[in-house]
C-alpha cells in the first residue's frame, strides 16, 4: 500500500507530536524562567521585566541554548561513535561481526537523493550531512549560550555595582562552563542509559528495542 494512502497525522505522527511537546515545554521554560527572573530582579530591587522583554534577556537565551548546545552536541557524537564502536546485545549498536545497510557504498538510482545521482564533493558530504549538521548545530547554540550567558553575567554585574569583564575573559569564567559541563554531563548519562539498558530490557513496538524474545546477546535490532 502507498503511504499515501494514510493520513498526514498517521504519516507524521512523530515529529508533530515531539514538536508539540517541544513548544509546550519551551513555553512553559518560558513562563516559568519570566516569573522566576523577575522575582530576582524585584529582590534586587530592580523592576521586573515584561514578558516579551524577558525573551530577549540574557537569563532566557542562556537557558534555552545551554540546553540546545548539550542536545546538538549528543546526537552529534552518538552519530559518530555508532559508526564504528559496538556494544554487544545493545539494540542500538551495529552487528558485531557483519556489515549493515548503512555500510555499503551509495549507489546511483533515480530514486537516491541528488547528492547521490550528483556524486563529486556533494555526494562526499552528503554522506556526512548528518553529523555535519548536528555538530554546527552544536556550535551555533554554544556561541549563543554564551552571548545569552554574558548578557545575564553583565545586568548582575550591573545591579550589583561591580565591575564587569571581557567577552575574551569571561569565556573561562567557571560559570559559563558549569551551565555547559551540567547538561553535556547528563545527555552522555542518557545515551549510555539508553545503550546499556536496552541490553536486557524490552519495550515491545518500539523500534529503540529488540524484540521481546531476543536473547540478551543480540545485537541490533533484527
């Protein structure tokens, strides 16, 4: 059957849902980051900030990019180290000792992407444009958790009545890699969670997992 035959909703049922999620939750960072900034700024005895203010704050950017730059920075190196790292019996690692679909070399066809039927330099990164991606994904939301991160560092400084340090300096201030060191720490956690545990644990009609009968030595997914 042509899966054009079934609904928008059933063909993207996925990604509409995890972006759904995503700016329900980024909303709610939001509102919660606006009354939880202004209640400082009020403690401080500064005026708080109105919500449209609040978004382009440095608090808000610094939030939303330190957790982006984590997120970017997982996937990138998770695409990496699958290419040629194994676990055995994890569902999301390559067979041990044959190669996968993903191995062979892309061949020309009418249906491949134009990078493929282009060939040349295209086809040289098209072969990594997923990784490639991820990792300048990676450092656009790094330089904007630290432009977001300064922008906070500076109306504090500011309130207080201290001094304030250079871009150049304050990109070793302690603070700045604490916000950043935090969440990298937690995104490896849950991809090894997520290697590891799916070793001997099922979950049945997901694709994250081995069928429900595999032996605990299986590796991969089929």
């Amino acid at each position: 059957m042509s899966t054009n035959n079934y609904s928008f909703w059933y063909r993207n049922g996925l990604s509409l849902t995890l972006t759904i999620l995503f700016l329900l939750f980024w909303l709610g960072q939001a509102y919660t980051g606006w009354h939880s900034n202004n209640q400082q700024l009020i403690e401080d005895g500064s005026d708080p900030l109105t919500l449209i203010s609040y978004l382009s704050s440095g608090h808000f950017i610094s939030a939303t990019f330190e957790n982006w730059e984590s997120e970017f920075l997982q996937m990138a190196a998770y695409v990496l180290l699958t290419v040629s790292l194994r676990q055995r019996g994890s569902s999301e690692s390559k067979k041990l000792d044959e190669e996968e679909d993903v191995d062979r070399q892309p061949q020309f066809s009418p249906d491949a992407p134009w990078p493929v039927r282009k060939g040349g330099i295209w086809l040289k990164l098209y072969k990594n444009s997923l990784s490639i991606t991820f990792f300048l994904l990676f450092v656009c939301s790094f330089i904007l958790h630290l432009h977001g991160s300064y922008l906070d560092y500076k109306d504090e400084q500011i309130r207080k009545g201290l001094p304030i340090e250079p871009l150049r300096s304050y990109c070793f201030d302690s603070q700045f890699w604490f916000e950043s060191l935090q969440n990298w720490q937690s995104e490896f956690l849950a991809v090894l969670s997520i290697v590891v545990l799916s070793i001997y644990l099922r979950q049945y009609g997901s694709p994250e997992s081995k069928p429900v009968d595999a032996p605990h030595s299986q590796t991969g997914k089929d």
